[in-house]
C-alpha cells in the first residue's frame, strides 16, 4: 500500500514539474508578445518611465516631425551591453510616435557597410563605432528634422548616457518643435565662450544654453542690452563700469529677466594665472543688490558641515582625507522642491560660494532656491586664497545653526539704482542728450532677478566626467550644474517644459549613515589629536631650547640636560605612537560599519535563500513523515 502510494505521489510531483515548465515557458511567450515594451521601473528615479515633461512636448507637436534611427545589426551582436541599449531605444521611440498622435514619424535603417544607409547616416552626422578588427563601423545614431527641414542629430546613443536618453530625445523633439530660439546676452569675467590665452574651449554649460538658446556674447554693455535679449546673463561681472550698470540697471526695470553670478571669491579666476587679476564682482554690483533689496557679504564665503565634500590635503606635513567645509555637495533638500529651476535636481557642486540675504528696508520678495543645512556659517575668503588648511578649519568651525542662502529669486517692486538719472556719459538721442526722458526710476510691474552667489557652478570638472567608448569620447554628468543654469534661463523666460527631465540619472548620492558615522569619529577623536599635536610641538620646543643653549653658551651639555634631551626624544617617539594610534581609532568605526554593509550586501540574499529552503525541506519531510504515521498498514 505505501509502495502504491508512493509511487502515485512521485508521478503526480514529475507530472506537476513538467507542467510548470511548460505553463512557464507558455507565460514567457504571451508576454512577449502580448506585454510588448511593458515594464515596471522600480528604479529611484524613475529613469524608465515616460515623465510628464515629455508628455506635454509631445502633446504640444503642431508639425509633423520625422526621425531617422540607424541601428547596425552588428552592433546589436556585440554582446547583450548594446542589445539591452538598443531595445530600450527602439522601446522608447514607439512610445514617443503613440503619444505623439501621428505628428512623430520613427524610421529605421541598418547602415551596413559600404550600403546607400551607411552614406545617409554619414551624411546625417552620424558616427560609427569601430566593432572589428577589419575597420566596420557600427552605428546607433538618431537624426530629425522637422517641416522647415531644421535638422538635430544624436551623432552616437552612448550607453554610458542610457540613463539620460528620455532626456536626449524629447531635447530633440523640443528643438524641432521650436526651432526659434530666445535670446541670452552673456556678461562678465568668466571666459564661458573660450579663452584664447589658454587655448581652451567654450565651457560645457556654454555648449548645453546654445542647444536652448541662441546665445551672445557681450563685450561691453554701454550702449544698452538690446531690445531683442529676452534674459541676461552676468557671470562673474566684475569689471563692469557705471554706464554698464546702468545699462542693467534700466535692463532689470524695464522687464528684462536677469540670471546673476556673483561670487566672493570665484576659484576658477584665481586659477587662471594667465589672466589678468579679475575684478570683485560684489562690490561692483553692490549698488543693483541694494536696489534690488538684497546683499552678498564681501570677502565671506559659506561652510557646511553637513554638505562639505572630503578631499586630500596635508596637515602638519602629513597627507590626510578631512571634509573641506567651502566645497559643498548639495542634495534635494538643500533645493526648492516647488520651483522649475530647482525642483528636479538632484546633486549641485558649489565652491565657496558667498550667501545671499535681504537688506534691511528691501520691497522686494526674496524666494531661497539653494540653501545649506542648519549646520553652516560664513568663512574669511582670506582664509581659503592660499593654501587653505581644510583641517584646521574644521577645528576651528562654529555653525551659525541656520540655513544660508546661496541661490535666490527676487521678485517684486524695486527703485532704481540711479535714483538722480542716469550717469554721466551716458547719453540719449539729439532730442534728450542726457538720456534722462527715457529714464525708468522704478519698475513698472516688478523685477524678475535669479541670483547666485557662486560662479564656480559653472565649472565643467564640478559637474562632468569623461568616458570613452570604442574610442570616442562622451561626457557624462556628475552633478546638475548645468540643468541649474538652464532651468533658471527658462524659468526667467518663462518656458519651464523641460525643466522635468533634468535632474534624471545622477546617481551620485551620499551615505548618509557612513557619513553621519564618520563625522562622529572625527568629532570624538579631533580634540585628542590636537592635545597630542600640541604636545609634541612643546617636546620639539624644549629639545630645540636645549639645543640652542649649547650652541650659544659655547659649553657641553651637562649629564642632567643630556639626559633631559635624550627624555624629551624618547616622550615624543611616545607621543607619535600614540598619534597613529588615535588616527587609526579615527577611522576604525567607518571601516567597521563599511565592513558590516559588505558583508550584508554580500551574504543576505544567500542566507535568505539558504534560510527559505531550510525551511521548505523542514516543513515537507514533517509532513512525510506524518504520511508515513498515517499510512494504513496492510
């Protein structure tokens, strides 16, 4: 009877195994076919769903537009990294053409060599990539053009961008939707278009405005703004004269959008060595702050202990790894998360940045769009120009327990900064020589300023690194700088429709619990390396007092004060053991916590497993063996 019974329970068990594999196998295939470009995104950020952003551009197509995606077979038989990037983007493009309702029409083309596809990609600006030792090229390139042939070209869809690529294509579709581009004016000390003394080229934050904007370079700004500038960009502007600020000044209250870089003590200038000393930009725009109801501290720049960013530097002519409080890495909630400018950003670098806060009497509002934790307060610049000491710094810092302001928009009623008329030398026309007809005293409907208190923002190592594939090279972002910078241009101008998208894909993010573990170290063993520093420099001192009364009394040493001598090297051998060993303690806890994360990381899943089925073969061999008791005996 067991033996019967037995053997009916490992058929039905065979019979139930096959038909598993084969309901599976069934599943996978309607899936397939019926669940198409289904997916669900349990990622973060979302990086695999369609944002809202890219919705309303899409909505708002009026003309047809048509895309050209070459995709080679080789490249897609490269191995599953181009395969899975490939689908992703043919995914995604399907999508785009059914939101798009008919106006967005997708092509495909496989350029093999030497093929009339391989000349049309060429020609559309496309690049292969070399997938053979032969010299074949390879190509996953997108092309556009609208009705009024305009035409954008994705030259190669790097997978080292693919968490970008939402954002790279419906940037395409917005350029080909909008063809005319308003108008940003650049001002200031800051070479954003290139510096021929150096050789180097525009900026990258230059490049990613002219994808936006059409942009112009203005040397001088005596003689007006111009009608046509819808926002103007000051970068760093300290050598302006007063006619120029004059000139802004009239820019700001005639209804002309203003996006400010004003910083106390902007890094990149006092690198170039090559330029000529730059002005400080804060006491040159000092009078527009005031009329504009706010003020940026002279010679202070900001210190977070919360935000600082670590870095390698020497301390008592050692090398050591401390957090240098001016440097600071911003996260969401250092941001406005309800303004366009700021509400998608996910990391900003900023380097000694000033602070910004309203003057007393101001009539104008101040909105925060940046700001530092409540663990910051203001630094002597002075202290940062030569060789800063980041460990003494930190030593020696006191938080103020309030957030500064870094970032701002002002808004509101404002006076001018001319209160008299406009300065001398600046003229009007044969019928108003002085100009002061065309005079505006005050804002008729309010200024509309953002203000930034740092101009190292824009720097392309702050929020950039480059990677290369198959030997060409890609920039990929590490921070949200330049989504910053452009989010505030379009907000200013008042087209916040990509604002959405930026800000997706940065994945550089902090450990909070290992920083906050860290920084708990460093406080409870700082103040023992100090009493031991100190302790050592007073050893050294009274070795060298001892040293120099030899030589000045021009007699030896007594046995006693050699003795004293010899007492004094071996307490500073002493004191330096004891140094290590403190910096060793500095540093044991974090290496314990990283150690412990390793190692859940590394055997969680395993044990749960192991655990999972421990428990599955407990529980059936429980309940074969209460078979086996139940089984009737023959």
């Amino acid at each position: 009877m067991w033996t019967r019974l037995h053997t009916k329970q490992t058929f039905l068990s065979a019979a139930a195994i096959i038909l598993a594999v084969a309901l599976f196998f069934a599943i996978n295939i309607l899936a397939d076919v019926l669940l198409k470009g289904v997916r669900i995104d349990l990622t973060e950020d979302r990086l695999y769903t369609v944002t809202d952003a890219t919705r309303s551009v899409l909505s708002a197509i009026d003309e047809p537009i048509r895309l050209r995606l070459y995709r080679s077979r080789e490249l897609a038989e490269a191995g599953p990294y181009f395969a899975g990037h490939i689908q992703r983007v043919d995914e995604m493009l399907d999508t785009y053409a059914r939101l798009a309702g008919g106006l967005l029409v997708v092509e495909r083309y496989d350029p093999r060599p030497f093929s009339p596809e391989e000349d049309l990609a060429v020609s559309d600006g496309a690049r292969g990539l070399n997938v053979r030792a032969d010299g074949t090229l390879a190509y996953l390139a997108l092309s556009g053009s609208n009705s009024t042939d305009d035409r954008r070209t994705i030259p190669f869809l790097a997978p080292d961008r693919a968490d970008f690529l939402e954002y790279d294509l419906t940037r395409m579709i917005y350029d080909l939707a909008h063809p005319d581009k308003p108008v940003v004016a650049v001002l200031g000390d800051l070479p954003l278009f290139g510096d021929p003394m150096t050789g180097r080229g525009p900026w990258l934050v230059m490049e990613a405005m002219e994808q936006f904007f059409a942009v112009r370079q203005i040397e001088s700004a005596a003689a007006g703004i111009g009608d046509d500038v819808d926002v103007l960009m000051l970068a760093q502007p300290g050598s302006l004269n007063e006619s120029e600020l004059y000139a802004i000044d009239q820019f700001a209250l005639g209804g002309g959008r203003v996006l400010a870089f004003v910083d106390p003590l902007p890094e990149v200038l006092e690198l170039m060595r090559t330029r000529q000393p730059a002005g400080d930009a804060v006491a040159v725009m000092a009078p527009l702050l005031a009329a504009w109801g706010v003020e940026i501290p002279a010679g202070r720049v900001v210190g977070d202990r919360d935000a600082a960013m670590r870095v390698r530097a020497r301390h008592e002519d050692r090398p050591v790894v401390t957090d240098y409080l001016p440097w600071l890495e911003l996260g969401p909630d250092n941001v406005a998360a309800d303004v366009p400018a700021t509400a998608d950003l996910r990391v900003l670098v900023m380097k000694s940045a000033g602070s910004i806060r309203a003057a007393e009497g101001a009539t104008t509002t101040l909105e925060p769009l940046i700001r530092t934790g409540p663990q910051a307060a203001e630094l002597d610049a002075e202290r940062l120009r030569f060789l800063p000491d980041p460990v003494r710094l930190l030593r020696e810092f006191q938080p103020g327990n309030e957030p500064l302001v870094l970032a701002a928009r002002i808004s509101g009623a404002a006076q001018s900064a001319f209160p008299e008329g406009p300065p001398d030398g600046v003229g009007g026309d044969e019928d108003d020589p002085s100009g002061a007809a065309g005079h505006r005293s005050a804002a008729a409907s309010g200024i509309e300023v953002i203000l930034v208190a740092d101009a190292d923002i824009l720097v392309d190592d702050n929020f950039v690194q480059a990677s290369a594939v198959g030997g060409q090279r890609f920039i990929v972002p590490t921070a949200n700088n330049a989504d910053f910078a452009i989010n505030a241009l379009e907000q200013l101008r008042g087209g916040e429709m990509l604002a959405g998208l930026r800000g997706r894909g940065i994945t550089q993010r902090r450990f909070d619990v290992l920083e906050e573990t860290r920084r708990r170290a460093e406080d409870a063993y700082r103040a023992s390396e100090q009493a031991l520093l100190a302790n050592i420099e007073e050893t050294r001192r009274r070795i060298s007092e001892l040293q120099r009364e030899e030589l000045e009394g021009g007699a030896l040493l007594t046995p006693e004060q050699q003795q004293a001598i010899e007492d004094s090297r071996q307490n500073l051998l002493q004191l330096r053991q004891e140094l290590r060993d403190v910096q060793y303690a500095l540093r044991r806890d974090v290496e314990r916590l990283e150690q412990r994360v390793t190692t859940l990381n590394t055997w969680a899943v395993p044990a749960l497993i192991a655990g999972t089925a421990l428990v599955v073969a407990v529980v059936r061999r429980t309940r074969a063996a209460r078979s086996r008791r139940d089984a009737p005996t023959s």
